[in-house]
C-alpha cells in the first residue's frame, strides 16, 4: 500500500478508532480521528483529505447525513462506511448515495489494508485517466528531440542532467523552437515520469477564468459552475505541471501561483478547503522575463523560484545542421498520416529549406511539411510544390536579388493575412506562431490592423 495520504476517520466507537489509527499509521499514513459528523464536517471544510472512514452510527446523528454533506462539499470525496453486521442494508444505500464502499465491523488490520488499498489505487487511476484525456487533447507527436547540431547536443547534456532533480526549470526561446517537447523530455526523465505531465497554455486561457484552471472551483462558486472542478494543480498531483508562455500571467494570478509554489497548497474557487499539493514545475516564454521583472510586469521573488536552472532553446536558423532531419521527420509523419509513400525532398527544396530563415522556427517547418505532404501528387516533394507552402521558400531560388529577411517576412504575413481574409488567428496558425506574437510582427512591420477585413 503506497504511503503518504491523508485519511479521516468518523467513528465514536474508542476500539474503532485505536485500530484504524494504529494500523493505518503504521504504514505511513496521515490519520485524524474524530467522534461526530460535526466535528467531520468542521475538519473537512477546511481540509482536505484522500479517503475517509465513516461509521453509519455516530452518536445522535445519521451517518447517512454526513455523508450526504460530505458530498455536497466535494462530490468526489472517497468515502468508506463503516457498518455492523446487521446494517448492510443500509450500507448499499450509502453506496447508492456516493459511497465508495463499506465494511463491516469487526475491521481486522488485514480487511482494512486491503480495502484502503483497493481505494487508493482507484484514486490513483482516477487521476491518471484525468490526464490521459489531458494527454488526447494535445498533438501526438514523438517525444524524441530530432537533432544533430551541437548547439542542440549541449541542451541534450542539460536535460539529462536536470531531469532527474526536482529542481524547477524555466525555458527560453523563440515561438515554435521546441519549448514543450523539451519539458515533456525532462518530464519522462524524471523520477515523476510514471505520473501526469499537464500542460497550461497561458496564452490562450481568458484572464478570467485562469485562476479556476489553475485550482479548481467548487459548485456554485460562480455563475455556471455547476460542478466542483479539479484544477491543473490537482490533475499534476505528483507529477509535472508545465506553464507554457508564463509571462502571459497578470500580476494577480502570479501572487496566488507564487504562494501555492511555496506553501505547496491550493484552495479551489469559492472554496476556503486547503489541499496539498506535489509537483514539479517547468516552465516557459519567449520573452526576456529579467526585462519584464524591471518593468514590473512580472513578480521577481516568482521569477526566482522558476529559475532555478534556465535552459535557451535556439532558433532554427542557428541550427540549420537539424533542418534536413526535421524535415524528413515531419514528413513521415504526415505522410503516415494521409496514407502517401513520399520518399523525400529533391535536392533545391532541401537547399530552400536551409537558406530560409524560419521565422515561426519548428512549428512553421512542421506546418510547411504537411501543407507539402497534403498537396504532393508525387513520390518526391520537388520546388514545383513550393506555391502550396504560401511562404517565401521558392523566392529564395528563384530571386536573383532576394529581398532583406525582414522584408521578406513582412511580404509573407502580408500574403497570409489576404489568405485568410485578415482573420489573425488562422494566420497565426499558418505561420506556426500564437495570435500575440502576430500582432508584434504586424506592428513592427507597419502592418495596418484595419487594412484587411475580418481582423
């Protein structure tokens, strides 16, 4: 039985008591004991516990009531009941109630090892399946970092150095340069590896409901909420939490993470309940957070704590060397995907590939592969199938006097935008940058917003 969880234990009943606590004490767990549904109730609203062990009689009280507040409070509270021989009866209708499970009285230290166990492991799978459909929700792609440069072969050094530590991590790069993959590498090379890696996309998560995302709110918590939620801290238990564009957190949202990192405990919305919690978190941004401490954007003493070891992902225009193999990469993978045998790139679209400059780095070249792959009517990917990648790639062949890189990409949003009858999320995305970072380039390159219907 794996030790470490917090149980409650509801029974008037003296010998119940001693018992429970001395064997479940022995193997490592946290008990508290108490004699009423009063006093339960009281202990549970501000407290979180893993499993608890009520009895069917308390004193003046119906057992059956208790629980029914207990799961009113938190409908996924495990509740066990504890029953005498004559009240099975009743004990199915806990059950029917929400009740886990019941049994019966006399409780022999073996019965009761076994049954909380058997609870634990449910709790356990419970959590698990709430990441695995976490997991679903993102792209699949490989967990192998592609790559032979050796820029990219220090940060290898670095992540199988740092991944076993329970150090926090904070990644830095460029848009598209491989941020997630890196945390989802150091995740698997970690001690929590057999536990849930879940994502937070902070740019994409309204501002308003951010801090729910992050703990959780209880039912009726506001408008809406008919439901107690778990948040991303509890769904992570044990695991790793990843913040992708942290800087995109308002200030506010940044003293709550900030304590919750250093308490090691969270309260769900409209909730006062405290619940601990384990895990590890890796961070990332592509902007400078040290400029963004100075202009008081971001909080220094949290920059702190997520900067224990910084790792700086490269762009992919200081690793040409990894260009080919991203792309033959990509390319089995889409080409898998569809269902078409393409045996490679000719040689000009290898040369076009490696003198583009990337601006949108892995994920425009991972994106420009399965545009190729979708339109190829071909076994080879040849510089004729270059007008389907709405990119610069061909001007670069083509153009006795290529036009300056900045000036290229302005031509290239440009292109994209009419495209896309000016809607910058689908330009974002088939630029393989998010919606801010099109808006800076726009802005940067004097791109009127209003110029293009639909913005």
């Amino acid at each position: 039985m794996e030790a470490g969880y917090k149980i409650l234990v509801i029974d008037d009943d003296a010998l119940i008591q001693d018992a429970c606590y001395q064997t479940l004490a022995k193997h490592g767990h946290s008990v508290t004991l108490v004699k009423n549904g009063r006093e339960a109730l009281v202990l549970f609203d501000k407290w979180s516990f893993d499993l608890i062990l009520l009895n069917l009689k308390l004193p003046g009280e119906d057992g059956l009531f208790v629980l029914a507040k207990i799961k009113d409070l938190d409908p996924e509270a495990i509740v066990v009941m504890i029953s005498e021989h004559g009240s099975i009866k009743t004990a199915v209708q806990a059950i029917k109630l929400g009740a886990f499970d019941f049994i019966a009285k006399p409780i022999t230290p073996e019965e009761l090892i076994k049954l909380v166990d058997r609870v634990l492991r449910n709790r356990q799978l419970t959590i698990e399946n709430l990441y695995l459909k976490q997991s679903l929700k993102q792209e699949t792609c490989s967990t192998e970092i592609i790559s032979k440069s050796p820029v990219m072969e220090k940060i290898k050094e670095m992540i199988a150095m740092v991944g076993p530590t329970e150090s926090t991590v904070l990644l830095q790069g460029e848009t598209g340069t491989g941020k997630g993959l890196v945390a989802q590498k150091i995740h698997e090379m970690s001690r929590r590896r057999g536990h849930p890696f879940i994502s937070v996309d902070c740019g994409s998560l309204a501002k308003t409901i951010f801090e729910t995302e992050l703990f959780g709110h209880v039912k009726g918590a506001f408008t809406g909420a008919d439901k107690t939620q778990r948040g991303k801290f509890e769904m992570a238990q044990g695991g790793t939490l990843f913040f992708d564009e942290i800087s995109n957190i308002n200030l506010e949202i940044q003293a709550k993470l900030l304590k919750a990192v250093e308490e090691k405990r969270i309260s769900k919305v409209g909730d006062h309940k405290v619940v601990d919690v384990d895990v590890r978190l890796i961070s990332a941004t592509n902007r400078n957070l040290e400029k963004a401490v100075a202009e008081r954007l971001f909080r220094e003493d949290l920059f702190f704590r997520l900067n224990v070891v910084s790792i700086h992902l490269p762009p992919l225009r200081e690793r040409k060397d990894d260009i080919p193999l991203l792309a033959k990469h990509f390319l089995g993978i889409f080409g898998r995907r569809e269902g078409k045998t393409i045996e490679g790139f000719s040689p000009n679209v290898m040369e076009a590939f490696t003198k583009y400059h990337w601006p949108g780095n892995i994920r425009e070249l991972e994106n420009t592969v399965e545009r190729l792959v979708i339109f190829a009517r071909q076994r080879t990917i040849t510089r004729q199938d270059l007008v389907y990648t709405n990119t610069v790639l061909s001007s670069v062949l083509m153009k006795k006097d290529p036009l300056r890189l900045e000036e290229k990409e302005r031509l290239h949003i440009m292109k994209v935008l009419e495209r896309t009858n000016g809607n910058k999320t689908r330009a974002a995305r088939l630029l393989g940058i998010d919606r801010k970072t099109l808006r800076m380039k726009m802005k940067k390159y004097q791109i009127p917003a209003d110029s293009i219907s639909n913005p």
